[in-house]
C-alpha cells in the first residue's frame, strides 16, 4: 500500500512538473512584446547551429519570440519557400535575414521579397545574405538597396580588426572602440547606398582598403540593420556580436533608447551560455566560393 501511495505521488510530483514547464513556455511566449522571423540556409556555413545562436543569443536580449525557416540544403540555387507567399512578412515585427543564395536570378523572386520590406517590416541582414543573389545583376538592385551595401566578393579567412566609426549611434553604444573578430571574412564593399549610415569598418589586407562591416539603413518604410560580420560560429557565439546585432534589432523596430539599453519592457531573458552542436558547414560544388 505504502509502494503504491508513493509511486502515485511521485506520478502527480511529475505531471505537475511538467506541466508547470508547459505553462511556463508557455506564459514566456506570450508574454514576449515581439515575434520575429529567421531565414536561413543555403551554401558554405553552418546554419543550424547558427539558427541556435541567433534564436537564443538575441532572444536573451530582446523580448522576442521566433519562427525558423532553414532551407537550401547547402546550395546556392534555392527559392526559400515563405517568399513565394506574397504576404510572407505581414505577421512579424523583424526579419532576420541568414541566408546565402547567390545562384538565384530571378528578379521577379527576388521583388518580392524586397516589396515586403519597403512596405514596412524591418530587416536585419548578417553576412552571406549580402551575396544573396548577386548572380542576378540588376535584377538584384533593389535587394542591394534594400540591406544598404552592395558587395559581391569577400576577402581571404582571417580574424579582422573593427574600428567604430560613428559613437553617437545608439547601435553602437556598449559597443569597443575596436574589436579584433575571432575569425573572419571580410567583404568587400561595392558601393554604399544613399541612406545607408556606416557604423563600423575594417581594413581588408587583400585589398588594402577600408570596407564597411556595420551599418544602418532606411529603405522605404522600413529600418534595415546590417553586419557582414559573422561567417564562423566563434565570432557570432560572442557577447560583443550578440549585444551588437541585439541593439540593432532593437532599433530596427524603434525600441532602442539613446543609450543603447531596450525600451522598458523589451529586456530579454537574461545572457547564458549557448551550446553547440559539431559544426556540419555545406558547399555546393557548382559554385565557386
């Protein structure tokens, strides 16, 4: 009898544990004062793990649920499945642009996508996603114009140093005067947009020049913030890119304050370690990296 009133309790002991945790996720999600969207895909980096450190790592910082969206299977050549949706972005308050497609042409493809975000929906777009459809020549300009940099090539893979140029952005506040990246892969910036605002940049040994890494835009109606900073997981899994990409998030939907903290109420759950899985990075032989 005495096994048997134990074995109940520790049954009741469990289901209210569990659904304690249920309840919990539950009240966590919906008491989230944003929800936002993760692309994700494509060629030449290590995109699942990267889904975990940008879902975790900001959600740490912003109040802020997600949907993921990981296609491409390592190619280049994919058409991420939501864009065909022509109301794709309507129901978020950001988009969280990783992805990196370059063999997509398709300018009709590529409008839609850019429509959606000069109608408002805020944008952040980090590394590869500059070289999203880069094949597609002019097709591809009002994509360029949307992120507020054009760059179609990239540097050798070597740790960078990053300077900020410009103090006064809330973006950048909280944010070293320079920063040497764990590791790196510099782009090369082409041409910097008209209402693009440089934040940050570093020195490209290949082509000994300057190029943008960190920066700010207005396309339409929409606030666009943008990092090329970010091709391996040790310079993503990191305070100072988290906090960085998490202020710009923060800005793009107008709840950064001038001192770089969230607007109250915007806070996210608090830094913790982030564990990765090993890394299982994909390249599409038809391309060139």
């Amino acid at each position: 009898m005495r096994l048997r009133l134990f074995t109940m309790n520790l049954v009741l002991v469990l289901v209210i544990a569990v659904t304690s945790r249920s309840v919990s996720s539950a009240a966590e999600e919906k008491l989230a004062r944003l929800k936002g969207l993760i692309i994700a895909g494509g060629c030449c980096h290590d995109y699942p793990n990267q889904v975990k450190i940008i879902s975790e790592g900001l959600s740490q910082r912003v109040s802020i649920t997600w949907d993921i969206v990981l296609e491409g299977d390592g190619g280049r050549d994919h058409k991420i499945s939501v864009y065909k949706n022509p109301d794709w972005a309507k129901k978020y308050d950001v988009i969280v642009h990783n992805e990196c497609f370059g063999g997509v042409k398709d300018p009709d493809f590529i409008k839609g996508i850019v429509n959606a975000h000069h109608a408002g929906v805020p944008g952040i777009f980090i590394h590869c996603s500059l070289h999203s459809y880069r094949n597609a020549g002019a097709g591809a300009d009002g994509w360029r114009e949307l992120i507020g940099v054009t760059s179609t090539s990239h540097e050798k893979h070597r740790s960078v140093l990053v300077k900020k140029i410009n103090s006064d952005h809330p973006i950048m506040q909280g944010f070293p005067a320079e920063w040497q990246t764990p590791n790196g892969e510099l782009y090369k910036i082409e041409r910097v947009w008209p209402n693009c605002i440089p934040l940050a940049q570093a020195f490209g040994q290949d082509t000994q020049k300057n190029h943008v890494c960190i920066w700010a835009n207005k396309f339409g109606n929409a606030r666009v913030f943008g990092t090329s900073l970010g091709h391996h997981n040790e310079t993503m899994n990191t305070d100072i890119w988290l906090d960085l990409v998490g202020r710009g998030l923060l800005w793009t939907v107008g709840k950064l304050e001038d001192d770089g903290a969230p607007a109250a109420g915007f806070e996210g759950s608090g830094r913790k370690p982030i564990v990765l899985e090993k890394p299982k990075p994909k390249a599409d032989p038809k391309f060139n990296n």
